[in-house]
C-alpha cells in the first residue's frame, strides 16, 4: 500500500498533495517554480483555474515516492470541484481513511491526507471542526460527530477524474519551439545561447517571486512545547511526598476524606469519626475547620520544582510498546492537537509534529515508589495525584509523542 494513492470506485486517485493558491494567472508556471524550490522537489502537479466559485486558482504538487505518476487525477482537486464552499470530510476508502478540508473552494494546505487509523483521522478532524466556518463536515456515522453527515466519498465525488497530474518537466510547447528554433540556421547557436540565458533569468526570477509570495502567504509558527515547562514526573511525585511527609493520614478522632497533589499544592480533608469520643486538633490545628467542628481542610504548598528544559519525545509506537510490554497500569485516550492562533485572512499552519494522550494510572502503592513507571518517560507530564482510599493512588497527566519515527 502507498501513502499517497486511494483507491475509489476500482479507479486510483493522488491523495497527500501539497496545495497552494496562485496569485500568476499562469498557474501551470507558478506550480513549476514552486516545485523546484530548494528542499521540495516535486515531480508532479496539477492545477485549479480560479473561476466564479473560487476568486484565484491554485495547484498541487505531488512526489513520485509516494506513489504520483502523471495522469492520476487528485481526489481533492475532484472532490472540491464537485462541492463548493467550506467544509471537511473524512472517508472511508480502501486503505484507510482520506481526510480533505476546504476553505472558500480552496483546498487547505495540509487538507489533502491519508490516515490509516481512525484516531488519527478523527482528531485532524475534530480540529478542523475547532476553527469553525465549516457549512458541511463528513465522516463515519460512529465517530458521533455533531451535526456531520455520514455521506459515502462515491456520493460526492460520482466518478470524477477531471483533474489529472502532470509532469514538472519542461512544457511541450517550449520544446516545439525549441526545436523550431534549431531548425533555423541563420539563427545559429549563438542566438540560442543568448535566447537560453535570457530564458534562464526569466525563470529564476519567477522562481524568486513565487517563493516570495509562499514566504508571506505561510506565517512562521511555533508550537508551545508544554512539557520543557513542566517538572520531571519523578520529581513532581518526590515533591508531593515531602508535603505529605508533614501530614498524617489519620488523628484521634478524624477519618480522612481526600488527599490530592495538583499543581504546586496538596490538598487534605477530614471528617469527624474515627470511633473516639473526642478528637485532637487536625494537623497540629493548622487545618482549617468549619463552624461546626464536624470537617477541616488544609492545603500544602510544594516545594520549588525546576522546569526540565529540554527533552527528545519518543515516537507513540514505543510508548505503546512499553504500556503492553511492561503492562502499565494505565488508560490512555487520545486529545485534539494543540491549536495556535492565526491572523485573519492567513492560511491555516501545519499541524505539530507531536500529538498527545491523556494518562491515568490507578496504583495499589505510593506513586513516588514506582520510579519503574515514571522515569525514563519522555514528554510525560503529571497533573495530579489523588488518593481515593486508603490503598489506592490515582495518578492523572498528559504524555506528549512524536507523531513519527525519528
């Protein structure tokens, strides 16, 4: 199976192209450039005139490594043609799941994508939902999507393959007309030369100009990388047994309520009880208790914990890898990926190379006894530490992980 080719109705169609508006009429010349561009070498494109629905055109560049040859039409190109507007679907094909996502009747950027599972289809989904301005979204009935519709990929697209791939290579009728040139003696090869030198600066300064408008037309952004601002796990849990370590769990004549380590405090509470006919004073009466002596409240600061600085995520693979491996006691779910703003009217940033999972733990020991499960984690992030009983620890975080391998 190939990243970049799906498969609709038995015919094959480029999915993963980059997408990019184009303010030179000539569209055609504006993909050639762009595909030349330093560090982007593209084989293939195709083009989108502008037209009545969509005020400028703009192409698509595709790579033969990811399985482009010429003539594949582009499903997005296909699908976008055929459904006008802003709106966002997510489908199921034969490899997987194909993501598209349109803004004005111009494919986004990063909106022409293949998944091969559904969580990862599902969160590029409900984060283009996030930005709002969608008329219409698509996607699997069981994803439970709000106001999406569970249309089929076959109903939007009915067979379409307008749209096709080219080669990046010179035009044909440059080289007709080259070879006309050729033919012509009187002309000879030092008016070729000079006609090939002015051909060469003319195109190095399309090129120029392109890049100048792809510069201003995708903004630098920087995603906040949380967990550097975050404490190590194993030093956030050291931190939560030192304050307790001024606490007892238990005084004459109280029974313990709750006891939880979030942020940069611990918290406890206790009730009256305990079987004693008289109580003392709850940690040494510097709890708090209310009026009628039957609960008191304290709250611990933590000592000051270093951010890490810092620090290599692992690629999710080995997080999951270790979980089973080494059996975690632990739930892990997936959560939307972090979101930046982004001025008015300025195409949408690439998604981060990290996504991130919630985690909770659910331990029959002290969580700082366990340095097994929270050392050597990288991008883990603990947020609270909770004792619901006696016996029982309950550990909640987000761990951060490469979306791919390095």
């Amino acid at each position: 199976m190939t990243a970049g080719v799906v498969t609709v109705g038995g015919t094959k169609y480029a999915a993963g192209l980059y997408w990019q508006p184009s303010p030179d009429k000539n569209i055609a010349n504006a993909a050639r450039a762009a595909a030349k561009q330093p560090g982007f070498q593209a084989e293939f494109f195709c083009v989108r005139p502008g037209g009545k629905a969509q005020s400028v055109g703009q192409f698509g560049l595709g790579i033969a490594a990811a399985g482009h040859r010429s003539g594949m039409p582009s499903l997005a190109a296909c699908l976008a043609n055929q459904q006008n507007g802003s709106w966002a679907g997510a489908f199921r094909v034969a490899e997987g799941l194909y993501f598209i996502a349109v803004r004005d009747d111009l494919i986004d950027p990063d909106g022409d994508a293949w998944f091969a599972h559904d969580d990862d289809a599902h969160a590029r989904l409900e984060q283009e939902i996030s930005r709002g301005g969608l008329a219409e979204v698509y996607c699997p009935s069981e994803w439970g999507v709000q106001g999406s519709e569970a249309t089929g990929i076959t109903s939007i697209l009915t067979g379409r393959r307008d749209v096709t791939l080219q080669d990046v290579g010179v035009p044909k009728s440059l080289l007709y007309g080259l070879f006309a040139v050729l033919l012509i003696g009187a002309i000879g090869y030092g008016g070729f030369s000079y006609w090939q030198t002015k051909e060469n600066e003319r195109i190095a300064r399309e090129q120029a100009a392109m890049q100048a408008q792809m510069n201003a037309n995708m903004p630098t952004i920087e995603y906040p990388k949380s967990w550097q601002d975050a404490p190590l796990p194993m030093q956030y849990l050291k931190a939560c047994e030192q304050a307790l370590a001024n606490l007892q769990a238990s005084y004459l004549g109280w029974s313990l309520n709750s006891l939880s380590c979030s942020g940069t405090t611990l918290s406890a509470s206790w009730s009256r009880g305990g079987g004693a006919g008289y109580a003392e004073l709850p940690a040494g009466g510097k709890a708090q208790m209310d009026a009628s002596l039957t609960t008191a409240n304290i709250s611990v600061p933590l000592e000051n914990i270093p951010p890490r600085g810092p620090e290599t995520l692992a690629y999710y693979g080995l997080i999951d890898e270790a979980a089973l491996y080494k059996n975690w006691p632990v739930s892990l779910v997936l959560l939307p990926d972090d979101m930046v703003a982004v001025a008015e009217n300025q195409p949408p940033p690439p998604p981060p190379l990290w996504r991130k999972r919630s985690v909770t733990y659910t331990l029959s020991s002290a969580p700082w006894l366990r340095p097994d499960l929270f050392e050597s984690v990288p991008g883990l992030i603990i947020t609270s530490v909770t004792q619901p009983s006696q016996t029982n620890f309950t550990v909640e975080g987000i761990i951060y992980e490469n979306k791919q391998p390095e």
